[in-house]
C-alpha cells in the first residue's frame, strides 16, 4: 500500500497547481496528461527497466539478429524512398514506417537500453569524481584525495582518526571546477547543442509548448538556472507571460549537470537517480507551469522545435573560445566562481543554522526553567531545532511522495531545508542520515532536493535573467514565489511517481 501513496502525491501537486492557476478556463489538459505519461514512461524505463525486459523473454532473439533485422529493414524503407521501386506504389510507407518503430522499441524494451545508458552515465560520473581527485591531490595533496588522507591521518593519529578523510573545501568544490571545465569544451565542440535540440523536440512533439521555452526546458537539463536561458536570449524579451513563468518553474526544478555529480559526493547517491530525477522533471515543468499560468498569448516561436537565431550571448559579442584549450579554461574560471559561490553559501547558511538553534535553544530553555504547569509542558513540546521545525511541517509533503511515516519527518526536513536555504545543504544533510533512512526514503529523498527552487533562486533568477532583459526584472520578481513553489511540486511530482514504481 506504500507505494500507493504515490497517487496522492500526484492528485495533491495537480489540485495544488489548479488551485493557484491565474486562469483555470485556460488550462490545456492535454498537456497536463501528456507531461503524466512522458514522466511514468521515463520512470518506468529507469526504474523497472529490468522488469520490462524479463516480459519479452519469449522472443528468444539474439542481440546481434534483432538490431541487425531492423536495420536491415531500415536501409529496405530507404531504399523504397529514394529509387522510387515500381512496387513501392502499392506499399503504405507509413505503415511500413509504424511497423519498424514498434520493432524498435520491442528492441529497446527487451535488452533494457535505457537502463544500460543510464548506468554507462552513472559509471561516467563515477570515474569523473575519480580523475577530479587526480588534479585535487596535485593542488592540494593529500587534501585532495580522500584515500590518501584516511591513510595520512589514520598514520599520524592512528586507527581513532575514524572519518577524518573527508574535507569538503578540497575534494568536492575540485569537482565543480572539473565538470565545468568538460561542459564547457563539449559546448565548444558542439556535442551538446544538437542533445538539447533533439530532446527539445521529443518533448515539443507531445507537448503543446513553444520552441523557445521547450529548447530552455531542455538545456536546463544540463545548464542552471541564469545559463539555460542563454539558449533563448533572442526571444527573451518577447516571450509571453505564460512562457517566461515556465522558463523560472524550469530553472528552479532541476540542477546543473556540474552540480548534479557533486551531490553523488556529498550525499552518496546514485547518479542513475539524479538523471532520471532532471529528465523526468523536464515535462513536469511545463505541464505544472502551464496550469499555474495558462497560455493566453500568442508565442513568437509557437510550433517551431528549433530556433534559427543567434542562441549564445558569446556568439552576438564574438567572444567564443577560439579553441578547445580557451574553452576549457574559461570553463575552469566559471567553475571556480561557482565553487566560490557555493562555498560562501554554506559557510553563511550553516553558521545561520547554529545561531537560530542557538538562539532558538536559549529561548526555550529559558521558558522550560521559567515557567510551570501547563505553560512548561508547551515549552518542552516546542521542537528543539531549525531540523525539527522544518521536518515537521514538511513531513506531510514527503508522506504523500511514498515515505514511510516514521521517517517523512527526517525527509520533511531536508525539504525545508532546500525551501529555506539551499539543494546543497539538503543533499549534505541528507549523506549525514543515509545510514539511518530506508532504501526507499533515500531514494525519494533524491528527488526531492534535486531541483535548484529555494527562497535565495528568486534573486538569483531576477538578478541573472533580469541582466539579459532588464525591461522585465520586476515580471521576474513578481512571479518568483510561484516559481519556487511550482518548481518544487515538479520535483515532490517526480518523487510521487518514483514512489508508485519503487
């Protein structure tokens, strides 16, 4: 019955999303369930992947004879098209085209393909963190690696160093720094453009949404939040209000791929799940911002799944890297500032955590040692920290998404935790109470956090959007609490469905 809950999870994020939609009369429901089905066939590939498979198990067909046959097929189809045979006339091309796609995706189903993709990505991110740690014990030495300094350590203070073998300064902010020093050579060479574009128009073929915010969605995959925007900056200050709400909601309900393999660092978890979380989370944006605020407009892009103006600021300025060694580099800056930044954030927002529980502490203890009876027994009821406060009033949402009870107070504060302060914090928070969490609650935990949709976003997006068109900073401060808000019930949505399939 666990899994179950789930469907309230859905029912609840969708009622919600009703409830606050400026114009209800304007929803396209055909959207909304579209952005449903899109996000459980993702689910359902990378979650039960293996299950799928093991139903196909009559076809005993070799690998190499089936993907062989359907090629075969394949250069048949072609070559009707392109000599134009005589009995071409009296064969449907499309029927024979349906027919080929169903053999396809039987071919995909049977041997799990998007299962292997998947763990082939997260055995990548695996061995990213490993060659990150390479140019971190260059720099930093021991430092930089964790098994180098657990065996430093363990000699210099003996087998009571217990965990000392993990600084964070030294061997997690290296990895920003590595990851976007790889994006930003794979931008150059134009690897990931044609990526985006093609998922961009998976998504635009079910989903009734303009090419403009469909290629934002897309890059958000991959870039954050004041990056993916870049894609569009052309048609920024045209979009509709409708369209510029669903490129906030997509920045605030997924992360950066350069942030997304840190977080396998600090909380342990699994990169397949972090993947499918943003993947899944692509459609979810648009179906919910698209509810919230329906479109009334008339889009400039409408229709179209790629956009033929000028897509980067760098390219308009003409100062694109000249090679892949300027690329790499200035990725590696970029990365640094990044790293900065979250470091600072951390260091000020967990010293803001100890001095509220400080303060909240004193506060308390001072009412239980002051006061008696009824007035003292509230006291002592109070919860005795920030974790506590949050975990309570968040434990309602993480219930809804499939966690047990007993643990939806633990996973409610870690949600609180991403609202207040940041994803970062949570996913730190969430590595301390692995041991302690069951399978499935990390698992859901995972979803959860992996969205950038907390109460400091809103300057970042007004600050960071607000620079490409400044004509529309007040729009974006305007509707950032609703962004927030949409951008997290994209994520507790995701997590629903996870829940129901886990």
């Amino acid at each position: 019955m666990e899994n179950l809950t789930g469907l309230i999870g859905i029912f609840t994020v969708i009622a919600l999303c009703y409830i606050f939609s400026t114009n209800r009369s304007a929803i396209d429901w055909r959207t909304a369930v579209w952005g449903l089905i899109l996000q459980f066939v993702f689910a359902l590939l990378i979650i039960r992947g293996e299950n799928i498979a093991h139903l196909f198990d009559f076809l005993g067909i070799p690998h190499g004879i089936f993907l062989g046959a359907i090629l075969a097929q394949f250069i048949l189809l072609y070559s009707v098209g392109r000599f134009k045979k005589d009995w071409a006339a009296h064969v449907s091309v499309r029927w024979i085209k349906c027919v080929l796609l169903l053999e396809f995706a039987v071919y995909v189903l049977k041997f799990n393909l998007v299962g292997h993709l998947f763990d082939a990505l997260k055995t990548g991110a695996t061995q990213l963190l490993n060659f990150s740690t390479v140019g971190a014990t260059f720099v930093f030495g021991v430092f930089g690696s964790q098994e180098q300094m657990s065996t430093s350590f363990k000699a210099a203070l003996g087998e009571n160093a217990g965990s000392i073998a993990f600084v964070f300064a030294f061997q997690v902010l290296p990895t920003i720094i590595f990851v976007a020093s790889i994006f930003s050579v794979l931008y150059y060479l134009g690897v990931m453009q044609p990526i985006i574009r093609h998922i961009a128009s998976f998504i635009n073929r079910f989903m009734k949404a303009s090419g403009a915010e469909t290629l934002d969605v897309a890059a958000n995959i991959f870039m954050g939040q004041t990056e993916a925007p870049l894609t569009i900056k052309p048609y920024l200050s045209n979009l509709t209000r409708s369209e510029l709400f669903t490129v906030m909601v997509s920045g605030m309900a997924h992360c950066s791929a350069a942030i997304l393999i840190v977080y396998v660092s600090v909380a342990g978890v699994d990169a397949r799940h972090l993947l499918a979380s943003v993947i899944m989370t692509a459609p979810g944006a648009i179906m919910l911002s698209k509810m919230v605020i329906p479109e009334t407009g008339t889009p400039e892009t409408l229709g179209a799944s790629t956009l033929s103006k000028e897509d980067t600021q760098e390219k308009e300025n003409g100062d694109a890297p000249v090679n892949a060694v300027d690329a790499a580099a200035r990725g590696a800056s970029e990365g640094m500032i990044l790293a900065a930044n979250v470091a600072a954030m951390l260091i000020a927002f967990i010293a803001l955590i100890a001095l509220f529980n400080g303060m909240w502490s004193s506060l308390r203890g001072y009412g239980i040692a002051n006061t008696s009876g009824i007035m003292k027994d509230a006291m002592t009821a109070l919860p005795a920290s920030l974790e506590q406060i949050l975990g309570y009033l968040f434990a309602p949402i993480a219930w809804i998404t499939g966690v047990p009870w007993n643990e939806a107070v633990q996973v409610g504060n870690l949600l609180g935790t991403r609202l207040v302060l940041n994803e970062f914090v949570g996913y730190i928070e969430l590595g301390k109470i692995k041991a302690v969490l069951s399978a499935k609650s990390f698992l859901l935990s995972t979803y959860l956090l992996c969205g950038f949709g907390s109460l400091t976003s809103i300057a970042i997006q007004a600050g960071g959007i607000g620079a490409l068109v400044p004509n529309r900073r007040r729009e974006l401060a305007e509707l950032g609490l609703k962004a927030v808000l949409v951008g997290i019930l994209s994520n507790v949505l995701a997590a629903s469905i996870a829940g129901i399939l886990f």
